[in-house]
C-alpha cells in the first residue's frame, strides 16, 4: 500500500510535524510504502521519500512583490496546480493530511483537500480545531465555529491569524469543502477535539479518536542522577521542567506558571525549561536554566528523565507530546484540567490536575504534588505503564491501517 502525508512542515516546528513524522515511521515498520508531501522540507534524511509542494524561488520571489489580495489566490492556484500533478505520478492508495495552517502564506488552504479526494480516500489527522473553525486553532471559550465565524472573531491576530474582514469567508470556504468531500475521515488524538469537530463542520463525517505515539525505546526511564549527570546539571534541590516551542505564547500559559512558581511554599528549587523563549523569572532560591529548543529525541529524553515533575500550564489543548514524552520517561506531570490533557494526566497514576485555571491552583498543585513525591509517590511506574499500554508506534499504527482498509 502506498500512503502519502500531506503537512506543512516534515519533521521540525512544533508538535504536529513531530507527531506526523512518528505516524510515518509507523507505517514503514508496518511495510508500507511512505512518502511526505511538505510545504517545509527539513533537509534532514529520513526513511521515507519526502517532495516539496512549495513554490519554486522564482515564483517565491514574484508572489513577495504582488499585493496581497493577488498574490493569495495565486499561490492557491499554484498550489493545487501542483498537488494535483503530483498525486497524479505518485497514484497513492491514501491520504492522510495533517497540519496546513503553517503553510498559508504559500498558497494552501482546505481545498487542496477536495484535490486529494479525486485521487484517493483522505484521512485529516486534526492536531487542533483549525479545520473547522474561520481561522483559530484553540477558540477557548468561544463557540462562534458552531454557527459561523465572522469579523467578531475574539483573537484575529493570534496564530494562525486571520484578518478580521477575511474570517467569514474562511468558514464559509470550510462548509463548502465539507458540503463536497465524500471520501474524506478525521482522525483526532483526543476524545476532547473528536467532540468538538463532531459538533461542528465535522458533523456527519467519520471521526475517530486515535492518539498519538512515540518511541518508547528512546522515551524511557533513566536514573535521574544519570540523567543530570549526563546534561551537566549539579542540583540538589526539587527539579520542575517546563517546556514548548514558544514559551511566550499565551495558550502555554507560561505567565501563570511563572506566578505560580512564586507563590509555591517549596525553596530551593531547580526549573529547567525547553523552547524558544527563555522565560522572565528571578527569584531568590530559585535556580532556571534554559536550555534552548533541542529537537534530538534522546536528549530530550534525558531531560525529562532529569525532572522530578514536568509542568504544562496550558490554558487550551488537544494531546501535547510534551506530556507523553515526560509520562513515558517515568515523570508524573501537573496541567489545568482542559481539552484533552484530562485524557493523559491521571490522579494517581501519571500526575495532579489543578483545579481552575489561575496560578494559585497550580501552586497548590506543584506544592502537593513535590510533597507526595518526597514522601515516596513518585508515579514512576505507573507513568511508565500507562505509556505502554497507551502510546506505542505499534499500537498507532495498527489503528491507522485498520481504518485505511476500513474507508478504502
């Protein structure tokens, strides 16, 4: 069987491209056949064949010096120019679509979808809500998608954003596609997000809930002392890890945390933080050492292994791998009780939930949860299992293949 992935980014910027490279590896130790068609090349070698749907430079270079309102329908004309080409040579058996929204300004939008369709059966992996909604990939607590996005939209300016006068449309152009795809399903990694898309444009449609996974062999439990040891890290105090790809980013929630780092009874204590951004916060007592954004599996695995608890004040979410790659490393984890971090943090067994969504609930949380883990309750095991059981390559998968044979 040849699949074929759509995403716009291959390997590199955030979550989904992670999670669409371990899903493609998934299928090649199935024995399938695999190919990527990206926006964003990463340059990297991979076991799979990867084709660039980007434009070319001299049609890059043309589009920067045309006005917007020409420029747009021209790449999107491009764009499908050159998918529908393709597809044409590479005759794949599937689809499967991830992210698009990261490739906008190169001319994709949903109807590259309605192209796939008359080639093969599409599978759109949803790592947010942005299929279904005029622009946004978290709405928070609106609920305009259920009904219409319009120019009242709360958060235009935020990722992926979207000017006001446009956001209409972009709904409209969504209904449409849906009212015109016939061999189209959804894959969401969370019940959360398979619930909002059921309730909006999704409504009708096939949508499974299949969550991500990871490679439990590079994802697992070292020594901490090993660990630290191995990054250079000399602590000897409780060690908090927070991380993201843009810790300034309001959705991640890195305000509160900083807040409630404050407000927490427990000194000294160690913060290690992952992403772009090093977060603003000097405390007495309170060791932060940022370590940048390290996209090598297994020193990210070290680093998880080096925390005693990872954080994730996210204020929105869907299923982070941030969280799974700290539960299938043995570190219990804190969140807010939103989207479908319910689904991943489990009292008990992989972590504490803070009540509300403020930082004196993930103080108290972050103040509970080093106390328990003090006393013994480090969760090390049963964050283990849960990974095991939850978030193999193999299980994916067999999931995904399941289901291609099911729609094909």
């Amino acid at each position: 069987m040849h699949i074929l992935l759509l995403s716009d980014y291959e390997s590199q910027s955030g979550g989904a491209a992670i999670s669409a490279s371990r899903l493609a590896e998934a299928f090649i130790d199935y024995g399938q056949q695999t190919t990527r068609l990206v926006s964003y090349p990463d340059g990297k070698k991979h076991r799979w064949e990867t084709i660039s749907l980007s434009p070319s430079f001299l049609a890059w270079m043309g589009l920067r010096k045309l006005p917007r309102s020409f420029a747009k329908p021209y790449a999107n004309r491009e764009a499908v120019r050159k998918l529908a080409h393709l597809l044409k040579g590479l005759k794949p058996d599937v689809i499967n679509v991830h992210n698009m929204h990261g490739a906008l300004s190169n001319g994709w939008s949903a109807e590259l979808l309605i192209i796939c369709q008359e080639f093969a059966p599409v599978i759109w992996t949803l790592h947010d809500m942005w299929s279904f909604t005029g622009r946004c990939a978290f709405s928070f607590e609106c609920e305009k998608y259920l009904t219409g996005c319009d120019e009242t939209c709360p958060t235009p300016y935020e990722y992926p954003c979207l000017p006001s006068r446009e956001i209409s449309k972009a709904w409209q152009d969504r209904m449409y596609f849906f009212q015109k795809s016939s061999r189209l399903a959804a894959v969401t990694p969370s019940a959360w997000l398979a619930e909002k898309a059921r309730a909006g444009l999704w409504q009708g449609l096939r949508v499974e809930r299949i969550p991500y996974s990871l490679p439990l062999e590079v994802y697992a439990p070292v020594e901490k002392k090993v660990a630290r040891q191995a990054l250079g890290l000399d602590v000897r105090s409780p060690v908090l890890l927070m991380a993201g790809v843009n810790l300034a980013e309001r959705r991640k929630g890195v305000g509160i945390a900083i807040e409630a780092i404050k407000k927490t009874r427990q000194r000294p204590l160690t913060l290690l933080t992952l992403g772009s951004d090093p977060p603003p916060i000097n405390l007495p007592d309170v060791w932060v050492q940022h370590l940048g954004f390290i996209d090598h599996e297994r020193t990210k695995a070290l680093v998880f292994n080096a925390a005693d608890l990872f954080i994730h004040p996210a204020l929105a979410d869907n299923l982070p791998n941030t969280v799974i790659e700290s539960i299938a490393c043995g570190t219990p984890v804190i969140a807010f009780d939103v989207g479908g971090l319910l689904e991943l943090v489990h009292p008990g067994k992989t972590g504490w939930l803070a009540p509300g969504s403020d930082a004196e609930s993930f103080a108290q949380a972050i103040d509970i949860a080093l106390e328990e883990i003090a006393a013994g309750t480090g969760l090390r095991d049963t964050c283990r299992q849960v990974a095991k059981d939850e978030f193999s390559s193999e299980l994916q998968g067999r999931r995904y293949l399941e289901l291609i044979r099911q729609i094909g």
